[in-house]
C-alpha cells in the first residue's frame, strides 16, 4: 500500500515523518509532502506532486496536522464535511475509515478570528478544502485528521507555533492510527 501523508508545514511534517519513520512498517510504501499553508498553495503542491510521480500514484491521502476549533478541544478529529468559507460550497470527505471523532471543517484563505459558526464541533483550518478537492479529482481515496490546537478568538490571534507542535506531538497517537488505516500485517 503506497500512503501520501501530507502536512501543511515543515514543523509539523518533521513531528509527523519521525513518528511514522519510527514505527518501521517496512511493508508499507509512505512518502511524505509538506504542502504549504492556504489552499492555492496546497493545491497547487499537490497536483503538482501527483503529475509529477504519476508512476507513484498514492493508494491513499492521509492528510495529518493542527487546526482550529470552535467551542470545545478534543485531541483529535477527522475531517468528514468541508465548508469552504470563500465559496460557502461544501464537500463530503468520503469515510475510507473512521479513525477518530468526525468533524465539520469550515476550511479559509484567512485566519478565522471569531466564531459565527453554530456548531459545536466545527474545527477551522486553511487546507483541507484543498486536499479533499485535489484527492476528488484524482480519485485517491483520503483520511483527514487533526489535532485542534487554538480556539477561534484570543488563541488564534496570539497562535503559539511551538505550543501547537507540542500538542501535536503529544496527541496524535501514530502507531494507533496507522494500525487503523493498514490493519495488521
């Protein structure tokens, strides 16, 4: 099985990449890809990405790393509907297999300040739209998990990089995650 794990940023990619390194799944095919932060850019590296390694072609999209949330932080979630903010139009992330509790992500170009979303278990992130739009198109299957790490408001505005990668670190719980996607072997 051929697994792309994408992340947005390097420092979440090294938490990512090392952790996943380390369970040495050596029947497991898994090449890594650091997107870049908005959508455009994670469009664009993706695409770019797949055209590229055609002969590569992934078997699956696990798309991992931080977002916001709205009310209530729970250390995990997959993403199961995106409402992209620009648009209003939404996407349902097809349940290849359910990891963790499922979401709605109001995907943004911006980062989202306040909260005039109704739902409690609304998460915000910039990329998803993307990763789910990108995956559609190619017909990969995708799994997107986050780690919700600052709530819209005061956390967002005063985001603490280094804090988000320790929550990160701390909560995405790999070896359970993986064993859940691949099975045993």
């Amino acid at each position: 099985m051929k697994i792309l794990i994408c992340a947005a940023t390097w420092g979440e990619m090294k938490i990512i990449k090392n952790n996943i390194k380390n369970l040495n799944i050596i029947w497991l095919s898994v090449s890594f890809l650091t997107t870049g932060i908005w959508n455009y850019e994670t469009m664009f590296s993706l695409t770019n990405y797949i055209l590229t390694n055609k002969e590569e072609k992934p078997d699956l999209i696990l798309n991992i790393w931080v977002c916001g949330y709205i009310w209530k932080r729970i250390n995990l979630v997959q993403v199961a509907r995106i409402i992209n903010s620009s648009t209003r139009k939404e996407s349902i992330v097809p349940m290849v297999k359910i990891i963790a509790p499922v979401s709605t992500c109001f995907c943004s170009e911006i980062p989202v300040y306040e909260k005039k979303l109704d739902e409690e278990n609304h998460i915000v992130d910039m990329e998803s739209w993307a990763i789910d739009y990108v995956a559609q198109k190619f017909q990969i299957p995708r799994i997107l998990i986050k780690v919700p790490v600052d709530q819209v408001g005061d956390e967002t505005k005063n985001f603490d990089r280094e804090k988000a990668l320790e929550i990160l670190e701390e909560n995405i719980e790999r070896k359970k995650v993986m064993k859940m996607i691949v099975g045993d072997k």
